[in-house]
C-alpha cells in the first residue's frame, strides 16, 4: 500500500537519569532529506540516526529533533590563572609600597580581576545515552511510517475514484469514436450537396473521409490510457516507493489526452477529454505526496 510523504512521530527513553525525547515530522520532497537538530555533544552520532530513519524512508524531508532532559550533557567547571593572579599580587604590593598604601587586598578584588577566573565546560562521557537515543529514534520513525501508512490508505481511496472516473469516461469516448468519421462524411455530403445542387462524385466524398478518418483516429491513444490506469493501479498496490513512477505516469496520461483532443474534431469527446483532465489534475495534486 502507498505511503503519504507527511507524518508525525515521536519516541522516549531512558537511561540513568536522563530522559531522552526524540520527534519527527516530515513533508513533501522529491528525495530522501533528513535534518537532525540535536545538541552539538551528541553529533558523533548524527550519521548513525540518519540511517536509521532512511531505513523506513526512501523520500520526503524528516526533520529530527532530539532533546535530553535531566543531568546537564556537560558540567560547568572554575578554571584559576593562578601564574596571572602571582602577576596581579606582586603588581598591587608594588603599588601599595610605593605609595604607602595600607589596604589589603580582599576576595571580591580578585573575583573582579580580568582573566584570573574563568568557567569552561568539562563534558561528560555520552556513550551510555546513545543507546537510548537510538531506542528512541526507532519509536518514533515507526510512529512516523504509521502516520504515514494511514495517511497514504485515504489517498490510494481517493486515486482509486479518479482513476475509475477516467475509465469511464475512456469508455464513453470509446464507445463515441467510430461515429465521428461517419458524422464527417454526412456533413461532407450536406455542404456538397447544397454547393453543386445535389451532384457531386461519392467516391471523392470516401476518399476525404478515409482521409479525415486517419487523421482523426484515437484509439492507439484510448488504448495507451487504457495502458497507463493500469500500471498505475498496479503500482498503488506495490509496498515500493512509487512516488516518481506515478506522477511519470500523470504526465503520460495529460499527453494522452491532449492528442485526444486535437485529433477528435468533435465537440462531445472534447467535452469528455476536459472532464478527464480534471480527474487527472485531481490525481496530480495527490500524487505530490505520495512517497
């Protein structure tokens, strides 16, 4: 069964005491794009994520975004310049001797001398939180390719209809074609015959409607339409992605039709030939979504 290209899917785990929370949502897209936002610790294992969803989806854009609650993925840290601080004392005692000064120097004097204390971050070992992220991205792919599926079971109802609609109306034109060549000849007959007063060759008439009769057939076009529903049919059934054989398919059904029109010469086929596109358009715009 066909598969939509838009979903929603989310997945949590644990380890320790972090909390691992993975979402994903994805949309349409020609190819297979997946996005990560997830904090930067973690970007060893990017790659990895990555085909862990591309093993459940060939197309669409997925963005991902991880979030770890609990214990900070790295621990603030006071780092002391103390060869800056020896700088700084010898530089106060000199100015305090030179000057006679008595004060001494007090903590908050230190606290506010720039450089001699500063913070970096000391990161932890994240190796024991992959497997839960990882936990986490399978649940929420598969929620995601759920969405995905059921999203894609109320399009495939809704491409069935159309298609069958176009069969229909393949069906009409069918059945309307072969009188369009003998509608010709009685209006071959009717203009001559008011022209040269009743007399004119019959077989010249025969000749100009075997003639129109040529240029005006459609049924290697009714037949390759016939063609195409199948073969889209057959690949909504398929489990694969058919996302670009379908919408190929589309653009040689719209081909189809147009010969149909420009060759018919009749006002009722041309009448059929709209309605078809219109189910067709409808097709169109469902397809965009399908994976």
């Amino acid at each position: 069964m066909i598969k939509s290209m838009t979903g929603f899917g989310r997945g949590k785990a644990e380890v320790e005491n972090r909390s691992v929370t993975v979402e994903m949502k994805s949309v349409n897209h020609r190819f297979c794009e997946i996005v990560i936002r997830m904090p930067r610790q973690l970007i060893e294992i990017e790659d990895k994520i990555k085909k862990i969803v591309q093993t459940y989806i060939k197309r669409g854009r997925v963005e991902v975004f991880v979030t770890i609650s609990g214990e900070e993925m790295a621990k603030k840290k006071l780092q002391t310049d103390w060869q800056l601080l020896d700088e700084y004392m010898n530089a106060l005692q000199q100015v305090k001797e030179k000057h006679g000064l008595s004060q001494s120097v007090q903590i908050q004097d230190i606290l506010h001398m720039p450089e001699v204390m500063t913070t970096y971050e000391e990161e932890a070992d994240q190796t024991s939180i992959h497997g839960a992220i990882f936990e986490a991205v399978e649940a929420a792919v598969h929620q995601l390719v759920d969405m995905r599926k059921r999203e894609g079971s109320e399009l495939y109802h809704d491409l069935m209809g159309y298609l069958q609609d176009i069969q229909d109306i393949r069906g009409k034109i069918t059945q309307l074609a072969p009188e369009v060549a003998e509608q010709y000849r009685e209006r071959i007959k009717r203009k001559l015959s008011d022209y040269l007063e009743g007399t004119f060759d019959e077989q010249r008439v025969l000749t100009e409607v075997a003639i129109f009769a040529e240029k005006a057939d459609i049924s290697e076009e009714l037949t390759r339409i016939q063609s195409h529903v199948s073969q889209f049919i057959q690949a909504l059934n398929t489990p694969d992605s058919v996302g670009r054989k379908l919408d190929f398919l589309v653009q040689e059904l719209n081909r189809e039709m147009n010969t149909i029109g420009a060759k018919a010469n009749n006002g009722t086929i041309a009448q059929y030939v709209i309605s078809m596109k219109a189910q067709l358009e409808r097709i169109k715009e469902q397809v965009q979504n399908i994976e």
